[in-house]
C-alpha cells in the first residue's frame, strides 16, 4: 500500500494520557486475521471502544460504543494527534496496531517514550512519533482536555511542533524525516539506492567473479 507523505501536519489532539499502553490494547488480538493491510480503524482500540466483544465477522454497526471511551466523543472522534504516556505501543512487534492507528486517521503521536519496534513501525507506516519530556507531554493533556478542539501543528522538516501560542522542538534523524516526507518505508529507501547497489554488484563481479559462478 502506498505511504501519504506526512510533511506538516495540523490535528485534534486526542488526549488518552495512559502509560504502558501494549500493542494487543491498540488492537486486539483477533484482528491478526485479517489478511489485508488496510481497514483497521474500526477496530483500534477495540476493546475500549466497544461494549460487546468484537471479531472479523461481526459488524462493528451492530456493536454498542462505550460512551466513556474518548475516541467515541465529539470532538476527539475526529483527532489525528494521539498524546500518550510513557512506553506507548510496547508488547508484541506487531505492525497491525500501526495500521489501526493510521487507518483510523492519526498521523502524530506525542509521548515521553516509545516501544522501539513500535517506533520503527511507526516511521515505516507515514506516522510520526515525536517524543516529548513528561512536563510538556502533561501540558498539552491539560490544554487538550480543558479546551477540547484544540489542534497542534507539526512540521517534520523544521523538527518543530506547534499548539496555542507556544512551540517546541524535537529530535528527528535525517533518514527518518526524509522517508516521512517522500513516503517512503524501508524498500522504498533501498530502492532509492538501486543505481548505486547495481554499481557496485558489477565492481564485485569485475574483481571477484567466482563469487557469481
């Protein structure tokens, strides 16, 4: 499936907050079974969201929303800026759960930590993790609470995040923001670099041709 390019970015901010929030959370372990990459953002959070148990072959129409999840109220329905606390994504390497997040339409997720492999999915996936120290992390839960609605603003180029009046800046290595921009995951990187890999399969094959007998 082909990566959006995610060069700046203004959205909701979702204000979950919780730490230590697992892949299997994010979504559930039944919709592994699905065999396409796409469709899955009816289903994140799942068991949250949703008052009856939920599978592949149960229409999510017929299901009854949990009232108190906040990704069933107006306005954070419509986020696309996830804020979470420590360790968010950690579990299983599963790129699924990105997949929900993605499909259900969040691009920035701004936390204190990340699950590394989650991280890397992440990336992989046109979804930027922009991690933040807990003091400002705590901020913006405290603005996106009070002022429901509110919109924060990130440019993956300039390595700056916006919301109100206030700015901050965050880490981004080179590769990873260059892949956010042009869309590309990590084939898509190589496959930027095929007329140089192709060079230097020839300059081995010139100097070490048993190798490729």
């Amino acid at each position: 499936m082909a990566i959006e390019p995610l060069i700046e970015h203004r959205g909701i901010m979702i204000p979950m907050g919780r730490g230590n929030i697992d892949t299997d959370a994010i979504l559930p372990k039944q919709y592994l079974k699905k065999l396409e990459g796409e469709g899955y953002g009816e289903y994140l959070f799942d068991d949250e969201r949703y008052l009856d148990v939920g599978d592949l072959d149960v229409s999510v129409e017929t299901r009854r929303q949990n009232p108190d999840c906040i990704l069933n109220q107006a306005p954070y329905d419509r986020g696309t800026v996830l804020l979470a606390g420590n360790n968010f994504g950690c579990g299983s390497s599963r790129e699924h759960a990105v997949w929900a997040l993605r499909d259900f339409g969040i691009r920035v997720l701004v936390a204190p930590s990340f699950g590394d492999i989650f991280r890397n999915n992440c990336f992989n996936n046109g979804l930027l993790p922009i991690t933040q120290p807990e003091e400002v992390v705590d901020h913006l839960l405290t603005l996106a609470r009070d002022e429901p609605g509110v919109m924060l603003e990130a440019d993956v180029g300039r390595g700056v995040m916006r919301c109100a009046d206030e700015t901050w800046e965050f880490q981004l290595d080179e590769g990873r923001a260059q892949a956010l921009i042009k869309g590309l995951d990590e084939i898509g990187l190589t496959l930027e670099r095929s007329a140089s890999i192709k060079a230097y399969e020839e300059r081995r094959r010139a100097i070490e041709p048993w190798l490729f007998e």
